[in-house]
C-alpha cells in the first residue's frame, strides 16, 4: 500500500525552502540548528501516528549543507502532567522550537510559562488552546484545520449517497435513522463536525431520526464495543453511521462484522481522516466515505514555521489567519478519487 500524497507534499516543502535560503542571503542568521522537540497526546492514536511520520519525513528533507534538523518526540501517554514535564525535558536537552500536540487543550498555562522562561517558541497543533491562551505570548502558533468544514463535508457526502441509493432507507420509511459516534467530549473537533454533519444533511432535503450516540474517544476498540451496544439497542433499525473519525467508522464496521451480519442489512458508514486505514475501507467500500485531514500539509507547515522560527528565514512567505493560526483545507474522499490516493501494492 502507498499512500501518493506524502511524496508531493514533501518535494513542495524542500523546494520552497531552497528558493528561500538563496534570497535571503543578506538576512542575519539566528542559528541554522533546528532542534524541534514534539509532545503529543497519546501514541495510540492513529492519525497523529501518521501526522507524525510525514513531520519527520519532511523535518528531514529539508537538511541541506546550511541547514541542520533533529526531532525528539515525546509520548504524553494521556497525562497532562507527563506532558508538562516532557516539555521540561525537551528544553533543558537544547530544543529551540517546540511541537505540542496538548492533552488537555484547555491547561496550556504551564507549558507557555516554561517555553516563555526559556524563550523558545511553540506550534501548537490539532488540539487547538482557547483563543485566549493562545493570547499569553507572542511566540505562540496554531496548525491544524477546520471542524466546521469536516462536518459540512461529511454531511455532503453522506447526503448525495442517500439520494442515488434509495435502498439505504431500508424500512422506506422515508427518513434515514442514524447514529454518531462521538471523540472526546472537549476537543474542538469532536461537537462541531456531529452538528455540521447533521445540519449539512437536513439543509440536503435529508429527513433524519437520530437514534442514538456514543462517546469513543477517537478510538477504534472503544466505538466497536460502543456500536455492539447500539445495535443490541436499535438492532435493525440503523440505517447510517456518522463517525467523528475514521478509526471509530472502522470501529463499528467490526463491531457488524463480529455480530455476523450480512451486507444488505448493514447500515452506511462515514469517516473525518483519510488515515492508511480508513482509505483502504473506502477502496474496499466498507466504508463509504471520509473527509480527508491533510496531514502532510499540516506536518508540512509545522516544518515550515519550525525553520522559519529558528532561523529566521521565511516567517514573510507563510501565510496566517489571525497572524498565528495556519489552517489546511479538508478535502471529500469516496470510492471516485480514493485511487488518487492510495494504491495497493
Ligand atoms: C482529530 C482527528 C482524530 C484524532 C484527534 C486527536 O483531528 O480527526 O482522529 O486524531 O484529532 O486530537
Ligand atoms: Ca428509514
């Protein structure tokens, strides 16, 4: 399996930073050592795993005679309290930027206080600190994208699919009764792309009846047997299945699987990610759709601003919202266009 675009993304980065080095040759150098030390959440999360992986890839292929890099990654293990002391860590080992990916989004204070002490900047990235925390220091920044348009594009999906498959409303009752399975109650992503979802399907001429949800934590064990409960509950009645994320699409994919049920009384299945995975289900169609959570772009920013930050090439060729936040652009995947992003080997 390969996934195409990693590739690209990668080649744009070292590109952008060649042209970069050339014409700022009258600029003073603050250190051409960039030494990025990363923290993030929890190592069992599979986006992040692969969001990590094309950070490294392109960490890397941007060394060049001028340009030196290293990367430590901290896991955080789901504790905010390891994380503040990685952070420690990372700065007393000589790191000059830091990546953090926070555990609990809403307790950045420590960290800043630490990084400000030692003045060495932070990217936060995917779990997005309140907009006043991000306020407590000049060398604060954001990558990540937006919830609000993973929502809208998961709804368009699941709202075309319904309307050239009238078998999907299998009772013919003419309204389409679903489920949700929900991340973690407090992450930005996790509300707001359910109600997107759901709006984007009503303003669709969808009718819904909403049976039920579950709260899965972005974790694929954790919505299979979340879903087993629902279908004991609602047994045949499900007839569409909204997942925050893919892992939990692929969650309750299995949990079906396991109960033995054939493919005509299965529901549909949505996903947010685009991970190895979940573009396999989607060439497999087990799943039949997902948005795609641009992790190259979004690891290929971080590279961008680490350098820029250490450095101090390049800052004017980056392009902020609200001056600090770099947002990336999701994108719909189903079974037309996934073959332009994965293949099978
Ligand atoms: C979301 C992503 C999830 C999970 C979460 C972790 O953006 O869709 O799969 O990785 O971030 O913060
Ligand atoms: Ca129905």
């Amino acid at each position: 399996m390969r996934v195409k675009k990693i590739l690209a993304a990668g080649l744009v980065l070292c590109l952008s930073l060649q042209l970069l080095c050339a014409c700022g040759r009258t600029q003073k150098v603050l250190t051409n050592k960039v030494h990025v030390g990363v923290t993030y959440y929890d190592q069992s999360d599979t986006f992040l795993g692969e969001l990590l992986a094309s950070f490294k890839e392109q960490l890397n292929a941007c060394e060049s005679g001028d340009l030196e890099t290293a990367v430590m990654i901290r896991d955080a293990g789901g504790s905010q309290k390891t994380q503040n002391d990685q952070v420690k860590e990372l700065i007393d080992a000589g790191c000059n930027v830091l990546c953090v990916n926070m555990v609990d989004r809403s307790d950045p204070s420590d960290i800043i206080d630490l990084a400000r002490e030692h003045d060495v900047p932070i990217i936060f990235f995917n779990r997005e600190p309140v907009a006043e925390d991000m306020m407590q220091w000049d060398k604060l920044y954001y990558v990540g994208a937006d919830a609000r348009q993973s929502g809208v594009m998961q709804g368009e999906l699941a709202a075309d699919l319904i309307k050239q498959n009238s078998q999907i409303d299998r009772n013919k009752d003419g309204k389409i009764q679903y489920v949700v399975l929900e991340g973690e109650p407090g992450h930005q992503d996790a509300i707001i792309r359910t109600e997107t979802a759901v709006e984007a399907l009503r303003n669709n001429g969808i009718k819904l009846e909403k049976l039920g949800y579950q709260i899965a934590n972005w974790n694929r064990a954790q919505a299979q047997n979340r879903m087993e409960q629902m279908i004991s509950q609602y047994q045949n009645q499900i007839e569409l299945v909204l997942a925050n994320n893919d892992d939990m699409a692929l969650g309750a994919i299995d949990a079906y699987k396991k109960l033995n049920y054939t493919d005509a009384t299965l529901p549909v299945f949505f996903g947010i990610d685009g991970t190895d995975v979940g573009l396999e289900a989607v060439a497999d169609s087990l799943l039949s759709g997902t948005v795609y959570n641009d992790k190259e772009g979004q690891a290929g920013a971080m590279v961008k601003l680490a350098v820029a930050l250490v450095t101090g090439y390049g800052m004017d060729q980056i392009e902020f919202k609200n001056e600090r936040y770099i947002y990336l652009s999701y994108f719909k995947v189903d079974k037309d266009n996934v073959g332009e992003l994965y293949e099978d080997k």
